[in-house]
C-alpha cells in the first residue's frame, strides 16, 4: 500500500482548499530526492535531473478535488475515498515513478500538483503553463493504467439574466421564466443541426442546462440561467457565443470558462513511448478521447510539444459517492510511468 496516496488522500482537499494537501506531497517530495518548493499559484512541485538538462518533461497532475468528503478506506484492495481516483491517484504515481526512477541524461522531470483544477480558474495548470517549456508533457488523469487519453473537449459557460417588469399573469406578454424556456429550446435545436453528420460523442456539442430560476420582488421579475457547452475540435468557445448572441434580443449574456478543445496525435515520441512502457508491463495499450475538460486544456494552448493523459482508475467514478482506486491498477501505473522514465531518449 502506498503510504503518500493514502496519506494524500485522506487530505481533503476542494478547490481552493488544497494548502494541507499541497504541504503534505511538496514535504514527501523534498523527503525523496525532488527540489521541492509551491509555486506562487500555491501548487505543490519537485523537479528531479540535472539543473542544465536540454529536455523537460512534465508531469500535471492536479491536487484538488470535487466537492464532497468520502470516508477513507482500504477494502478488497480498494483505496475509497474522494480524489482517488480524480486525480491524486495519478498524481502520486506521479511523484512515486519520477522518485524510484533513474533519469537519463539530458533530461529534468517535473512533478507538479496544481490547484483549481476542478472549477473554472485552473490557476496552477495556467502558472505552470507560463513557467516552463516541456519537451513532453503527461498530464494526469484517469484513463485506466493500459490506455492513454488523446483528447479533450472544449467547454463554454454562459449565465443569462434577464429582468423585466411584472406583468399580470393574464396579459399576453411570456413571462421570464417562458423567455428562459423558449432559449433553450433554441440552442437544443441549433445543436442537433449542428452535430448532423458527426456520430461520435467526442466530434458531437453537447449542451446543457446546469440552472434555471426566476425571481421576484413584486415589481420585477427575473430569470438566471446558466448554460454549459462540450465543444468539439471544430468549434471554439468564441464562436458558439457568437452563435449564443443571436439567440437574444434582450437580457445580458456573460461567458466564461473558455476552454478549447485538444486532440493529440498517436504518432510522436511521447506515445510510442508509453505505449511501449505498457507493454513492457504485459498491456495491450488503446486509445480513449475525452467528453469533459481537464488541464491538457489549458497547457495544450501555450505548449507546442506532444500531451497526453494516463492515471489509473475508472473515470465513470469521477466526482462519485463510490469513489475509489484499484490497488494493484496503481502499482501497475507506477511501474509503467518508471519505465517510461526510464527509457527516455538520452541526449
């Protein structure tokens, strides 16, 4: 049993509630060999290799975590609680491989744990971004220890408020509350003309509704809603607003959480090297592309070097009552992040 991933675990840790988290891998870090220090964002990070080495390779983990406290376990060589699996279970194997592993020459290794993953800032993956130039990065994420995640979508948020002055119900006039109806309506038919063609999820938008409410004071009515948007390749944040602006002729729009989606190629040095470190564990390596966000996001927009995702763990668990970490998925994890390491071109 890993000690750090229990001990990391077992740190509750939310968005923008990571600092005992954050302390507790940056002392394990500094323990085992890393040049441990938290960034300016307050993310955890330990770099290993020469200080001079022409190549960096960056492994992005994230330290917070979904909302929502799971009482920590260990039962059928299960690790539950919240983060296991999204994401401290990558994050540690993370730290375990870079510290068992040699690192060739030429090469520098990152470990980092950023924070506010899990809400719109992503403030650590940002600093991080603006900090350092990877030559490879691996950012991490659940994609079970046999696969790698190639790809993510893109993400929009918009909130609409839209205030008017009361009306009696028996006027012909539609209230708010219909306003915020017949908009969503617009955009649930916008995107199915827009997917027509595209079968896979990943290549598909995907709306929806997180909330919606109206509101009174007897001499206004209100209407809040906010709408989220998965974005394909094809489409970026700007471009759906521009679309979402047509869809209103009143009320005020404001967007946020501005993510572009990312897709990766198979054919790079990064993964042929994981692929090959899978096998040398026994797997017979695949492909997974991603509905949902994470920090490839944000670091695959200012870096222009090969990205994937890899961590063990069931990604459905995500943000679950039931989360929680196969053992021996972790330790194989750890083995092939070492052996990937390991196997790093020297130059």
């Amino acid at each position: 049993m890993s000690e750090l991933l229990l001990e990391l675990v077992r740190r509750y840790s939310p968005s923008y509630h990571e600092a005992d988290a954050v302390r507790c891998l940056t002392s394990w870090m500094g323990a085992h060999g890393f040049e441990a220090f938290i960034d300016s964002a307050g993310s955890a990070c330990g770099l290993r290799g020469a200080p001079d080495a022409p190549n960096l390779l960056v492994l992005l983990g994230h330290i917070d975590t979904y909302p929502g406290e799971i009482p920590v376990r260990i039962e059928d060589g299960k690790l539950y609680g919240r983060g296991s699996v999204d994401a401290k279970g990558a994050l540690c194997a993370f730290a375990e491989a870079a510290a068992a592993a040699v690192i060739p020459a030429g090469w520098r290794v990152l470990v980092a744990g950023a924070v506010e993953e899990e809400c719109p800032t992503s403030r650590g993956a940002r600093t991080i971004a603006a900090h350092f130039r990877p030559a490879l990065c691996i950012i991490g994420e659940p994609s079970g220890a046999r696969r790698l995640t190639l790809g993510y979508k893109g993400r929009l948020l918009v909130d609409y408020t839209l205030t008017r002055p009361c009306a009696h119900s028996a006027r012909p006039e539609a209230s708010v509350g219909a306003a915020g109806a017949a908009l969503w309506m617009r955009v649930l038919a916008w995107a199915e003309a827009a997917n027509a063609g595209y079968d896979r999820f990943f290549d598909q938008v995907m709306p929806n509704l997180n909330a919606i409410n109206t509101s009174s004071d007897h001499f206004y009515d209100t209407l809040t809603m906010t709408i989220g948007f998965r974005l394909p390749p094809r489409l970026t944040p700007e471009a759906v607003y521009e679309t979402l602006q047509t869809f209103v002729s009143d009320g005020q729009l404001r967007p946020y959480s501005q993510e572009r989606a990312y897709q990766g190629d198979k054919n790079n040095p990064l993964v042929r090297g994981m692929l090959a470190a899978i096998r040398a564990q026994g797997g017979r390596p695949d492909f997974v592309l991603k509905t949902g966000t994470s920090d490839m996001n944000v670091v695959g927009a200012v870096w222009e070097c090969p990205i994937v995702a890899y961590g063990p763990g069931d990604s459905s668990l995500d943000h679950t009552p039931d989360e929680h970490l196969p053992l021996d998925e972790y330790a194989l994890a750890v083995a092939t992040l070492r052996c990937f390491i390991e196997n790093l071109p020297a130059s």
